[in-house]
C-alpha cells in the first residue's frame, strides 16, 4: 500500500514538472518573439480630443472655361490657298494658320512696275532737258519762267515715282497680311474654313482657347453668402467621380477663388477658380470640385492617432483600449472623426510602431 502511495506521489510530481517545463518554454518563446518583432513603444504621445472649426465642404462639377477665346482673323480678301492648323493643335502667339492670296495683287505689282519704268523715262527727260535749260538760262538766253518750267517738271516725276514705289509697298504689305496669325497662345477650338474657300476681309478663320484655363462654378444663391475670393477649394484629379475620400487619398489639389460674378442666373452663382496644370483639359470638360459652403465645429485628430486593421479604423485610448471610429473628410490639422469618440477623450499614439504585427486572415490561419 505504501509502495502504491509512493508511485503516485511519484507520478503527480513528474506530470507537475512537465507542466511547469512546458510553461517555461511558452514564456521564453513569448519573450523572443516580442525581441524580435520591429514592434518599438517608444516616444508615446498622448492627445487630448477637442472640437475646432472645420469647413463644410460641399461637392460639386466645375467646368473647365478659358479666360479668353480670340478669333484669328482674315486681314484681307483672297482665296485661301493654304491651311496649316487644324481642331485641338497647340499654337504660339504669331504662328502662321492659314494663307490667302488674292490674284489682283499681281496684276497690280506688275502694272506698277511698267508704270514705274515710264515714270523713270519722263525723268530721265526731264533732268537732261533741265541741263540744257540752265546752261541756256546761265547765257540769259531763255527766261526765268522756262527755267523754274522745266525745274517743275524734273521734281513732278521725280515725286510721281516715289508714289509709286509707294503704292507697290502697300501691295506687298496686302500680300504680306495674307497670312493668318495666331493672335496670342493657347489651343485652336475651331476652324472655320477649308482650303479653297473665298475669305472676305475680318472673316474669322480659328478661335484660339487662350492658355489661361480657369475652373467655372455654378452654386445655388444659398450658398453665395458664404464664399469670397481667396478661399481654397479642393480640386479632383482628372476623370475622378467618386467623391469618397480614404485617410491616405491625396489625389486633389488646391485652388483659388479668383472672382466671384455679381448676378445670378436662374438661382444660381457662378464663380471662377484659378488652379495650375489645366492646360491638357478640354474646354467644357468636368472636373469634381469641394468648395467651402459653411462653417461648423467638429472632433479632428492628427492623422498618426489613427490606425487601420481588416477594413475597420481604430484609435487608443490612454488606457489602452482601443475603440473603433468613423473618419471623414482630411481637413486642416488631421482627420474629422465622424463618430467613436468625444471630446475630452485622450488618446495615445505610439511613433514608429510598425504594420509587421497586424496579420492577414491568411496569415493568421497558418
């Protein structure tokens, strides 16, 4: 019976040891794997929740307009013999679009040009009949009147053919104004002609979109008290349609309310934004804008206070629970926090703590 008593004290003794062995294991396994895990708790930083005056952004389209659209125009009559731009071609102020060209012009140079030899015959007439006169003139052999006659007549051609040399430089000029010039630089939005058409003088041949592209807001009169010139809105990238927004989205860019048109129209206030990098937009295209309609108090915490985990965003309080909230719009100074937290609640962020530790389902399941 002793014996008995014996070996089970025996037993009880090494299934203890094997227990505590292999609790001792588990803790030594526990402590290398949070030495080795970049998980770092330092610098921990605590925030007090409080409410700040936030904008009330409002989404909206905004069409992409021009500042100015300039008509390049036909400074004379002619047939258009040359074409050289077309729909959507970027042009330089002073570029050539177009040639016209008007036959007269030829026949004109080319009248003047025999007129002008006939005109330096008479000349040359003249000044050798003017020699004769004033040797005759110098024996008081003919009178004065014969004299100043022939004098007359040596300036009359000689001014009839500064006339003309005249006249022929103004043909050259038309034939020179029978390029089309682009008035100032930007995108050509149409063209009016085709080659061979008859161009009248003024007719306009391309209107030119300048490069100055601006931002035209509709709003509805409710919200024209609140905005001025100067305040920021929030632009959307190209072709961008959702107006969600993620914590890490910094897809938008700043622009500026530069003038703000006095009347409305059909109740509604239109508005123009100046923002930079609008010049391979189309002219009329949409673009989604969020434009400062109000002011409000709202909860805002900087963005690092936040982490995310399986879809859900999580804070920690200073006791060490963490709580689930609801994050809005990036706003000045970090993240609006829609719901799960109040104020007076602090929180506490830890720097450098790193993503390594939060497991996918996959990696869990392994």
């Amino acid at each position: 019976m002793e014996a008995d008593s014996n070996n089970e004290a025996y037993g009880m003794f090494c299934t203890t040891s094997f227990k505590s062995c292999r609790l001792s294991a588990m803790y030594v396994l526990s402590g290398l794997y949070f030495f080795c895990c970049p998980l770092v708790l330092a610098e921990i930083s605590e925030l007090t929740v409080k409410q700040q005056q936030v904008l009330d952004l409002k989404s909206m389209f905004a069409v992409v307009q021009t500042v100015d659209v300039i008509q390049a125009r036909a400074r004379i009559g002619g047939t258009l013999i040359e074409l050289l731009t077309d729909e959507g071609d970027m042009v330089m102020a002073g570029q050539k679009l177009a040639r016209i060209s008007d036959p007269k012009h030829e026949l004109k140079i080319a009248a003047s040009a025999s007129k002008l030899r006939s005109l330096e015959a008479e000349l040359q007439l003249a000044q050798t009949t003017l020699k004769r006169v004033s040797r005759l003139y110098a024996l008081d052999k003919i009178s004065k009147a014969r004299f100043d006659e022939v004098q007359t007549e040596v300036e009359v051609a000689s001014a009839d053919i500064n006339e003309l040399r005249s006249d022929q430089a103004v043909i050259r000029q038309l034939q020179v104004e029978g390029d089309v010039l682009a008035p100032a630089s930007g995108r050509v939005l149409k063209v009016s002609v085709t080659d061979g058409s008859v161009i009248l003088p003024g007719e306009p041949i391309a209107q030119i979109a300048a490069e100055s592209y601006i931002l035209r807001l509709s709003l509805p009169e409710r919200h024209a008290r609140f905005i001025d010139a100067g305040d920021t809105v929030l632009v959307g990238e190209r072709g961008m349609l959702d107006a969600k927004y993620t914590d890490g989205d910094r897809s938008h860019r700043e622009g500026k309310i530069s003038r703000i048109y006095p009347e409305l129209n059909n109740g509604r206030v239109a508005a123009d934004v100046q923002v930079h990098g609008l010049g391979d937009f189309f002219v009329g295209e949409r673009v989604r804008v969020w434009v400062p309609t109000d002011k409000r108090q709202a909860l805002v915490i900087p963005a690092e206070y936040v982490h995310h985990r399986y879809g859900r965003s999580y804070v920690q309080l200073a006791g060490g629970a963490e709580v689930v909230v609801q994050p809005g719009l990036p706003v000045e100074g970090g993240i609006e926090i829609l719901s799960g937290l109040r104020e007076g609640d602090i929180l506490r962020a830890t720097a450098g703590q790193s993503t390594v530790n939060i497991t996918s389902p996959a990696e869990y399941k392994e």
